[in-house]
C-alpha cells in the first residue's frame, strides 16, 4: 500500500473490504484486528492490492504459510483424530512452540 501511495479508502474500494474493516486489521484492533482476515477476505484484499496472498503476508513482515494438498491434509487429520485427548494436548502444545519459534526467527 505504501509503495503504491494508496490510502484505507483507496484500498477499500478496489477491495471491496469497509475502511473500518481495514483500519482495524492495521491497527491490530482487539475487536478484530488481532485475529485478522480470514482466508476469503485476505485473498479479497490481495486481489485488490494486485497481488498474491504470500506477497500480503511478506509485506506484512509474517510467515508466508507452505502449501498443503488436500490428501497430506487429510493424513493428518486423520491421524490426529485417532490420538486421546492428553496427545491431542501434546501435539497441539509442540505446534504451538514450532509456530512461535518461526515468528521469532529471523
């Protein structure tokens, strides 16, 4: 947005997002900013930016999320589904530290 010189408004309506909804994910708003866009409006968002959704995260500093097929997907849900509620805990626990480990890496 910056490189381009365009404001909440201007990115707003090539969006079709709300300058509230915009501001408030900038400004890391508690109400709704914190949890930021879900995947339909991210991918509104960079459609309107002119860009890709892994070009959004970069210039937002964040973690660009791999790429996953369905079927790896589903190998894991099912294997996740098949462990107790205390592994559940675990393997939920160890996500957790290798997702925060990432942020913190340079």
């Amino acid at each position: 947005m910056r490189e381009k010189d365009w404001t909440l408004s201007t990115l707003a309506r090539r969006s079709g997002l709300s300058v509230s909804t915009l501001h408030s994910w900038k400004s890391g708003d508690r109400a709704t900013g914190n949890r930021g866009p879900n995947p339909d409006k991210l991918r509104q968002l960079a459609a309107g930016a002119g860009l890709t959704v892994a070009e959004v995260f970069e210039a937002a500093g964040r973690h660009v999320p791999a790429a996953i097929d369905d079927e790896e997907e589903r190998r894991f849900l099912h294997l996740f589904r098949t462990l107790d509620t205390a592994d559940r805990g675990i393997v939920e626990a160890m996500m957790q530290a290798m997702r925060e480990r990432q942020k913190s890496a340079p």
